[in-house]
C-alpha cells in the first residue's frame, strides 16, 4: 500500500470537515467533472482550506498522525479545518464521508496533473487512488442521491415556512381535579364532585434583530372550579370550597373562547439593559426572577396558585414597562410599572389615574447556585379588587370591604440555593402595610412559604416537588374588627413525570388546614395535570 494511501487512512477525520466543506457543490459535481478543492473551500464558509498544519490548534507534534497530516496538508493541499482553527481528528468517520474526503483529494490530484506538476503525484499513488475510487463508487452515488433529496426538502420548506421571523410555540393542559373534605370554609358541605377542565395556549414570538422578541399569546381556558371568584370584579361565581386557597395555578375561565392573552415587546437598550413593554397581560412574575425555579410556571410548576411564587409579584399588572439593568451580572436591579386600566380614558383610570403597581427589585447572584432577591412594590387598588390576587384570606384581599380604595407597601425577600444538581431549596417571606385612601384605616398582612425541588426522583427527568407556607394573613387591622382569628398553612406533594420531551405529567395533592386563617375544616385537593408542550 502507497504512503498516499496510508496517510489517508491515518487522518481519516478530515474527510468530515471536506465533506462539510463540499456539501451540495460535490453532491452536483460527484462522479462529474471535478471540482477543485480551492472552489470548494470558496463555496462554504463552514470550514476553511489549510496550506499549514500548524494552523490546527488542537494537533501536535507528538500526536501519532502528526507527520502523515504534515503530508497530505503540504504535498496535496486537500485538507480543511473548521472556523474555530481546530481540525477534531478523534472525531469518528462513517464510510461517505471518506469516500467525500477521497473524491476532493482525486479532485486535488487532477489539478495537479493540469497545472503540470504531475511530478508531485507517483505511479503508485494513483493506481491507489484509482483503486479507493472504485471501491467507494457506490458510496459516493449514494451520497449524491441524499444530497439531492436533502437539497429538494429544503427548498420545499423554504417555500412553505410559516415566518422567517416568527415561532409557534404552544401548550394544552388536560387536568382531572376533585376537592374534598367534611365542611366547605365558613360552613355547609363540600361538594365532592370530580371536574376535567382544560386550557390551551398558542404564543407567536417574533425576532427582528435576534435579540429582541415580539410575543402575542393566545388564550383558551374553562377551568373554574375552584375559582374562588371571577377575576373581574362584580361578577362572583360561587365558591365551591369557601376559600381562594384552594385555587389551582392554572385555573381561569373564558368559556374556551379564544382571547389575546398577552401582548408585548422585549429589547436590549445597550449591552447590559433589557427592557419590556407590556401592552396585554403584562405581570412582573413574566419579567423579573421569582426565585422558585422548579414551581414558579403555571403549565409545569406548582399545582396550586400559591405555591408558584411569593404574592408580591401578583400586585398591579397588563400594560407597562419593566427594565432590568444588568440582568446576566452577579448584581442586578429592576424596576417595573404596570397599570390595570390603562387604555381607558374615564377619570380615576388610565395610565397613571388608576389601579397600578411600581416595583423595585435588587437581585444578588453570587454562583449559579445561590440567587437572594429583595424586593419593594408600591401598589393602588380603587375599586375594592382582591389586593393579594385572591392568594390568602377573604379578608387579607379586602381588609377594609368591598369598593374602597387601598394603597399598600409590599416587602419581600426571596431566595434559592441549588443545594446539589437534584435539589433545590427556595424560600419566600413578605409584609404588606395596607392603608385606607379615604379613612385612616390600616392593616398589616404577613406571609411565606418554602418549597424543595427533588429531580430524577424514580426516572431521569421527573421532579419530586413540596411546598409548605402560610398564605397572606391578616395579623393586625385599625377598623374595629379582628384580625383573621387563625393561621392557615398551606401543603402541597406534587410528582412531575416526564412522559417524553413533549408531555408531563403532574399527580398532586394540595392541603389547606384551618382555610381563610379561620377554624375551619381541613380541605384537600387533588389534582392530575397533563401538560403537553410544542
């Protein structure tokens, strides 16, 4: 066997990079009229022809193949690297792409038999060549044919891709749920009646300069059995447990009917500034760290409302602006404004007349293990809406009755420490200085909570979830009346399968003792999510 041959063999793994280098033009030219290597290198820019060994950062002098790649790099020149200067010669090597590697060096040979230096080329080495080239014959059609086929889908999804500029990214929620118990919060029975609900979500993301983001979410949803209350204010459903505590992360109902659920646009204002104007459905827990990272999404999170993350990210929300400055460095700090009511222009609403929330957060990330937030959010409610997002006690949500209206003060702390690459601690706490805007009522309201995080519990991908708290909670109010008598605690169990890359599963059990901070029966609420993503 000629030393041409030998060498080939060696250093086998730079047929790869040829192959790359060749791509659609050898597929075109193969078993044709040869191409040279030089053409093929200005056809692509995934890997670049070498005239030096030297050029490769990770090959050697000591390396085994060294001095045969030395040679077919300087006496034929049809070896190429990839961009990064590297040549990856462990790389393994499958039968066409040697036999792509073995037509550029035949290609190479060719040239220098026109261009007269034919004496660079001996006897042996092309009656070898010659040899390789028949028995790879039916390699290199064969790669001629993929080539093709590949270079016809391709033009055919090109002509029928949705957007070059826009993702569909999608998620339905099948869940099967039952709340049950010996009394109701506040008296009568509970019904023990099991529901299927479901919600569905399509979100279109568009990027114009590769950094920023479009997003214009859609929204379909019917789960509402344990609402606690439309979210709009004055048109209460009845409540089939007595409490908010009970309701489910996800939950929500618009009869199925398709709405635009979030609207809003996101950019880089400089290298360490991300901003995002929200103009539908904007909330500060869609744009700033809540610290509880494997429960703070409604479709893979937690399954209750209020074990997703600390109530102070509920305050205000669907249009404004949020700005993050430094958002990837060890310190980070944000502010945020988002306005309930702001496309009206009736008097106490719009933009700045009505209910609003302005948030400051100062985020500390030391590893990747360790993050602390602190976190201040002053916020106005005129209309009596539920101040703590129906999270807590009936009357933590309205201390000073329905249709007066309320600023509050808001202080939260939060925290995760990722104690190992399985398990994850977080923690939350906050204090809410609640004030009349028309009397000299007040109202201090407390609350927290703990969660643990337990991955690849039983199979790889499946997460072991538990989250025990204390939802918000009257502990001391100036009208007159009690604070809320009790404390309620909050316990969920919850085990995440994952079925596949796409589907998740989600089986839980979420406990209220003592519902609404009262002397009520305990009540319990079992939950089967299945989350499908795409």
């Amino acid at each position: 066997m000629t030393k041409l041959f030998w060498n080939i063999l060696k250093v086998s793994p730079v047929i790869a990079a040829t192959f790359l280098s060749a791509n659609s033009a050898l597929a075109a030219e193969v078993n044709e009229q040869a191409t040279s290597v030089a053409q093929l290198s200005q056809e692509s820019n995934s890997i670049g022809q070498v005239t030096s060994v030297s050029q490769f950062s990770d090959v050697q002098p000591t390396d085994w193949a060294f001095q045969a790649l030395q040679s077919l790099v300087e006496r034929y020149g049809c070896i190429a690297g990839y961009p990064n200067g590297t040549y990856r010669g462990n790389r393994a090597l499958t039968r066409y792409e040697f036999a792509a590697g073995l037509n550029a060096c035949l290609d190479r040979v060719n040239e220098l038999i026109a261009t007269a230096t034919a004496d660079m080329v001996n006897r042996e080495d092309l009656a070898t060549l010659q040899r390789l080239q028949e028995e790879f014959s039916a390699e290199l059609a064969t790669l001629r044919g993929r080539v093709d086929a590949l270079e016809a889908r391709t033009a055919e999804l090109e002509a029928n891709q949705f957007s070059t500029t826009t993702k569909l990214k999608g998620e339905a929620i099948f869940a099967l749920s039952n709340a049950f118990g010996d009394e109701r919060a506040g008296g009568g029975d509970l019904q023990d009646n099991t529901t299927f609900s479901d919600r569905v979500r399509l979100s279109l993301e568009s990027s114009f300069t590769g950094t920023d983001k479009l997003q214009v979410r859609l929204q379909a949803r019917n789960n509402i059995q344990f609402d606690g209350g439309s979210t709009t204010v004055g048109s209460e459903r009845p409540n089939v447990t007595g409490t908010s505590m009970t309701r489910l992360g996800f939950d929500g109902d618009n009869g199925n009917n398709v709405e635009v659920d979030q609207l809003n646009y996101a950019f880089n204002f400089g290298e360490n500034i991300r901003v995002k104007v929200d103009a539908v459905g904007g909330d500060f827990y869609d744009f700033f760290n809540t610290f509880n990272p494997d429960f703070s999404s409604s479709g893979s999170g937690a399954l209750s409302r209020y074990g997703r993350f600390s109530p102070i990210y509920r305050q205000g929300g669907n249009t404004g602006l949020n700005v993050q400055f430094n958002p990837k460095g060890a310190i980070s700090f944000g502010v945020g404004y988002l306005a309930n009511e702001a496309s009206s222009p009736e008097a106490g609403e719009g933009l700045f007349d009505g209910n609003y929330a302005a948030l400051a957060q100062l985020e500390f990330k030391p590893s990747n293990r360790l993050g602390v937030g602190l976190t201040y959010v002053r916020s106005y409610y005129g209309s009596g809406e539920r101040i703590f997002d129906s999270t807590g006690s009936s009357f933590a949500n309205r201390p000073f009755g329905s249709g007066e209206p309320t600023s509050l003060n808001n202080y939260g702390v939060a925290a995760s420490f990722k104690v190992t690459d399985k398990i994850t601690l977080s923690g939350s706490g906050g204090y809410s200085d609640v004030q009349s805007e028309t009397t000299d009522k007040s109202a201090d309201v407390w609350y927290w909570a703990a969660t643990l995080g337990i991955k690849d519990i039983g199979r790889k991908g499946n997460t072991l979830g538990l989250i025990f708290g204390q939802s918000p909670k009257v502990t001391s109010v100036s009208t007159g009346n009690s604070a809320d008598t009790d404390t309620s605690y909050h316990l969920e169990g919850l085990y995440k399968m994952r079925v596949s890359d796409n589907i998740l599963v989600t089986p839980g059990l979420l406990v209220i003792f003592n519902p609404e901070h009262q002397n009520n029966d305990t009540i319990y609420v079992g939950t089967l999510r299945t989350t499908f993503s795409f």
